[in-house]
C-alpha cells in the first residue's frame, strides 16, 4: 500500500491489493486469529446449512404422504346425497374453480384477494411508497454529497465555509426527514388496505359459508388466523415489496454516480461481494417462514384457550377448576414462549451474521475497491478533487448500496413470513368455500306441500360416523314433531342436517319454507351484549327489513309475553344495549322465543329452547305455538311435551327411529299407529 503511494501499484489489479491486505493480516497474530475464525465459522455454518436443508426436504416429503394417505383413507361424506334436490348435497350452481387457480400458492390466493387488481387502494399506497423511495434517495445522494463536504472542510480547518455547508445539511435534512416518514406511513397505510380488503373477505365467507360450524371447526384457530394471522400477512407483504423496491431503486440510481467516481470495473467488483455475501447469509440462514408459522399456531391456541375461559368463566368457577385452566393456559404460554424464543434468536444469529457479512465487510469490500482508483489517480497525477470529500462520498454511497443489498437478500425473510401466515389464513378461506353446500330454501308451486321432506335420509357426524340411516317421513303444515332419544343418538345432529349446517349422507332432504318464515330457538340462545332490545328482538333482521317497522307498543307486549317486562318500561329501553347485561340463562330463552312471538313463523325448528326456564314459561309458549298453528321440530328429554305435539320421532342408538303419531296431540296415551321400525312414513 505504501508503494502505491508512489505509484508502484498506480496500475495494479484489485487482486494485488488483495493480495497485500492478506499478508499484511496474516503477518498479525490477531489478523492469523480472524482469518481462521472466518474459515471455521464459514465452513460451520454452510455445513449446518446443508444438513438443516436437507432433513426439512424429508420431513416435507413425509408430511405431503401421510397427507395423502389421509385423502385416500377417509369416508366420502357426500356419495349419493340429495339436499333439496341437489344430487351429492353440492350446490348445481357453485362451478369447480378453473385448474390455474387450483395450482395457485397459497401465498398468490391470498395476495389476490388483498390486492385484486390495480385500481385499488393499496396499489394507490404502494405506489406513494415507491416515489417516496425514489424521492428519499434522490435526497439522500445530496446529503451525503454534503457530508463529504463537511469532511473536506473539517480537514482543511476553512471554518467559515463549514459554518455555511452546515446551513445546508440542515436544510437538505428537513426533505429527508419527511420524506423518510412518509415511506413508513406509506408502508402502513397499504398493509392497512390490505388487511380491511382481505378481513371483508372473511367475513364474507362467514355470511355466505354453507355450513359455517364444519367450516371454523376444520380450519381450527378461526380467531387468530381470521385477525392476527392476516395482520401478519399484509405486514409482511408490504415489507417484502419495500424490501424489493427500495434496494433495486438504490442500486440503479446510485450506480451511475458510484461508476463516474470510482469506475466500472472496480464497482463491479465491489457489486460482486455484496452478490456473493447476500446470497450466502441467505443460504445458511433458517427457515423463518416454518419457524413464523410454528409461532403463529401456538399464539392461535393460546387466544383460544383465553376465549375458551372467558366464555365459561361462570361454569369452571362454580366447578372449582380455576387451577386446572390457569395451568392449561400456562402450558400453551410456556409452548408460545418457546417457539418465540427460538425464532428470536434464529433472528438474532441471522441478523448478527447478516450485519456482520454484509454491512461492516462491506464497507471495508468498499474502501478496498477504491484504493486502486485513488492510487492510480496519484500515479497519473489525476484530479479526483479533495481525497476526503471523495473518500467520504464514496464510502456513504457504498455503504447505501451495501444496506439495499442486505435489505434485498433480507427479502427472503419477509416473504417467508409472509408465505407462512398465508398459508395459515388460505386454510380459514378454503375451509369457508369447500364445505359442502346446498340450496334449503325452496318454495313450492303448491302451498300444502310438506314443509320438511326426508327421503331415505342419512347423517354422519364430521368424522365419518354414521348417526342416522334410512329416514323417511313428511312433516306437513300444522303438524308438530317431538324428536326424542338418548344422548348421543343424532337429535342435534338432524337439526344441523335440516338447517343445511351438515350435509345429508345420502338420501334426499327438501326443506319446503321460505327462510323468512322460519325460527330456530337453539338451547344456547345468541344474545350479544353489545345489541339493543329490539335488535335482539328482531335479529337477524336489519333496519332494511320490513319486520324492523314493527311497533314499540308490539315489542314491549312480546316483552310482557316472555315475563321480561321489567327490562324495559318504556320504548326508550328497546334501544340501549346495555339492558341485556347480566342476563341469566332462563331469561336469554325468554328473549330468544319472542322472535317467534313477533314473527309468527311457519316453522320452529328448536333445540330445547326452554331447558334453562320454568315449566310456566314451557307451556306457555308451546301452548302459543299451538294456538297460532305453527309447526314443530322440537328436540327435548320432556315425554310429557308429547302433549304439544301430534307426532314424535324415536330415534335409537343403533341408527334407526321411530315415528309414532300421537293420537288427538296427547302423549302417554300409549297409541302409536303409523309407526315404522325402519323410520319410514308417508
């Protein structure tokens, strides 16, 4: 190096000083200890590497046929089925997806759906990012042109002018500062657009899901992938686009200024070190996108295990298992906080190593590559201006390059983190579309057709297991049907398969009513705290639905009816939400069985709707049903509601049933005439 200060290596390759830097470290003892740090932990590391690569590419292959096996191995749930005349229990009108899309990654699916084409939202914020990128960087060339300044004025001891030049470094620090603030807001503000686009897509699945339950219940972890997972999602995606963008307008627009100073070739070079450091951190480092999903599933099944103690908070209470469920919470934490502590610190080895290679390496790859430029301009007594001003321009705009490098190999965190969390939030979408489907609603040309018609009807729980076999009866207007029969045999299972929340085995299931006359009273009544009197009165109904004009006067008589009079004293009390508060389990039932008071429906499918009431209450709204002609399904443990009822449905264990037809609406009379052992009636 000293020889070339006399222009003996004014005209030498950068290998020569490469060369020269070599021996001059070899010949330090502390240099000798670096180098062969550097061998070992080169070697180490690209072994680890390898090895790590290869037992993922085996576990992935031995997931991918146990997947498979499990494909081949499970029942057809669906075979020869009609739901409302719809052969398979599948939907006539709902078209397979083309095969291009079937073949799309989850990671695109996902993507299209948060951006679907170009005139959206976040294509508005990304590009807000991208000129905010360009504009930043423009700026930034200018400030570090200042800072060389500054430095040659610092040495040369020209105080007045340095003064001067601080002026404006100060000045050109005001576009820079807004101008970096803006790429973050800009940054937010697209994975805020994204989110609601994608978030509008969940709650769209949810509305229009053919059997909502089977689709959460498949997809496991609904809350956490329906919010955290899709947050994660598009911050992740807008990282990994800032991640491309930034480094490749930094690259493109310094190079030119870079090639003028220093020259093409020794650029290049300085260009092939960051090539080679960025893509070997990116090899030897983990995989994050395996490690984020880990991590993610466990925060799912921990925000579970929360919901799951809020919602029973009462009962564990009163079952004294408070210890119990502190501990299951623990256990999930403790599994939380495993996973995250191995993900941090495969971050903190990979970013060390990242910083390490690519950043401090860097700049001395940087400083190494000008040394042939200023030498030769020395031996040829060149003017390359002040040396420290050109030293320091130079070395800013490197290091620039070298940080858009590492952001640009750091890219592939950011989209495996993104792929991770859109595979997780694909298994909630092609939960809510792939559940098995079928139209319900079906209004007949002839008013006295049945309203429920089972044909050789069969029912499986979710898991393959046959609950019900060869059903067949006709429940026509008037009529009222008690299902009885002994835990486990079926009976809610029947009401899912009539509501179309699971599909038919096989046989055929018409429901015959029109939806707007129908009420379901399930045993767990939904009555949100954050609804009004009226809203809970009337749901699902909306202000755009012709019931929601019903009088407060109505409202207030259903309220008497039910024996909830006392909430409300006025019409001002239908509409504070906070009334339902701290309503008990009977009194939720009460609330509910107005909807059938103010609706008058054709048909009430209920679910032991008054199990938590008095038995007052209990004949008096079955005694409104009958009185209003209002058909039944009622599943009850009650045989004395018998008395409600003109029919009832025995169903036993073994999968077959009983219909019986009760003589004049009374029960325990003993008659049963039109009974079929096999459960066929017509």
């Amino acid at each position: 190096i000293a020889e070339g200060r006399h222009g003996g290596m004014a005209s030498a390759a950068p290998a020569s000083v490469t060369s020269a830097l070599a021996a001059a470290w070899a010949a330090d003892p502390a240099g000798r200890l670096l180098l062969s740090a550097w061998a070992v932990t080169a070697v180490g590391v690209t072994t680890r590497a390898i090895l790590l690569r290869r037992r993922a590419r085996t576990r992935s292959k031995e997931q991918q046929q146990q997947q498979e096996s499990k494909v081949e191995d499970s029942p057809s749930t669906a075979s020869g089925a009609t739901i409302d005349g719809a052969a398979g229990g599948t939907d006539p009108q709902r078209e397979e997806p083309p095969t291009a899309t079937k073949q799309q990654t989850p990671f695109r699916r996902v993507l299209t759906l948060a951006v679907p084409s170009w005139r959206t939202r976040p294509v508005l914020w990304v590009g807000v990012l991208t000129s905010g990128i360009a504009l930043r960087l423009l700026v930034s060339i200018k400030v570090n042109s200042e800072i060389g300044v500054l430095g040659s004025l610092l040495a040369k001891r020209e105080w007045a002018s340095l003064l001067r030049c601080q002026l404006g470094y100060a000045l050109w620090a005001v576009p820079a500062s807004l101008l970096a603030a803006l790429q973050k807001y800009a940054a937010t503000q697209a994975s805020l657009s994204m989110r609601t686009r994608l978030q509008h897509h969940v709650h769209q699945g949810y509305a229009e899901a053919a059997s909502l339950p089977l689709s959460l219940s498949a997809a496991g972890e609904t809350v956490q992938r329906a919010t955290g997972d899709t947050k994660s999602f598009c911050d992740a995606a807008v990282q990994m686009y800032e991640a491309l963008a930034k480094p490749l307008i930094e690259v493109t627009l310094l190079s030119a200024k870079l090639a003028s100073m220093m020259g093409g070739v020794q650029l290049m070079q300085c260009y092939g070190f960051f090539l080679f450091a960025g893509c070997w951190t990116r090899f030897v480092g983990p995989s994050i996108s395996t490690m984020s999903g880990d991590v993610a599933a466990a925060e799912g099944k921990l925000v579970a295990a929360h919901a799951q103690v809020a919602e029973y908070a009462e009962e564990i209470a009163m079952s004294g298992g408070g210890c119990l469920e502190a501990g299951a919470l623990d256990g999930h934490l403790n599994a939380l906080a495993s996973r995250s502590r191995t993900l941090s610190l495969q971050h903190f080895c990979s970013e060390s190593l990242d910083s390490y290679v690519v950043r401090y390496l860097g700049i001395l790859a940087a400083f190494t590559t000008m040394m042939p430029a200023v030498a030769k301009s020395a031996a040829d007594h060149a003017t390359l201006g002040d040396p420290t001003e050109y030293f320091l321009t130079c070395l800013h705009l490197l290091v620039n390059v070298g940080m858009a490098c590492r952001d640009l190999f750091g890219a592939g965190k950011a989209a495996g983190t993104a792929r991770a969390m859109a595979t997780r939030v694909a298994v909630l979408m092609d939960s809510l579309a792939s559940a098995p489907s079928a139209t319900l609603v079906h209004t007949p040309a002839d008013q006295d057709a049945p309203l429920i018609e089972m044909s050789n009807l069969g029912v499986d729980r979710p898991d393959g297991t046959r609950l019900l076999r060869g059903l067949t009866l006709a429940l026509s207007p008037g009529q009222r049907v008690l299902v009885l029969g002994p835990n486990g045999v079926g009976k809610s299972s029947l009401l899912r398969a009539i509501l179309g929340l699971w599909p038919a085995a096989e046989g055929e299931l018409r429901l015959n009513v029109p939806h707007d006359k129908v009420v379901v009273l399930p045993q767990r009544p939904y009555v949100p705290s954050n609804l009004s009197l009226k809203a809970l009165m009337l749901y699902p109904a909306t202000e755009h639905d012709a019931i929601w004009g019903v009088a407060d006067a109505t409202l207030l008589e259903a309220l008497e009816w039910a024996g909830l009079g006392a909430h409300a004293t006025g019409a001002a009390d239908l509409h504070r939400p906070e009334l339902v508060q701290g309503l008990s389990g009977g009194e939720q039932q009460r609330l509910a069985a107005t909807r059938l008071y103010l609706r008058k429906p054709s048909l009430a499918i209920m679910d032991e709707p008054t199990s938590a009431c008095e038995p007052a209450f209990e004949r008096l709204l079955f005694s409104y049903c009958v009185a209003n002609a209002i058909s039944l399904v009622t599943i009850a443990h009650k045989k004395d509601l018998g008395a409600y009822h003109t029919h009832q449905l025995l169903l036993e264990p073994n999968g077959s049933a009983k219909y019986i037809e009760v003589n004049e609406g009374l029960a325990g009379t003993g008659s049963s005439s039109n009974v079929s052992e096999e459960g066929v009636l017509c």
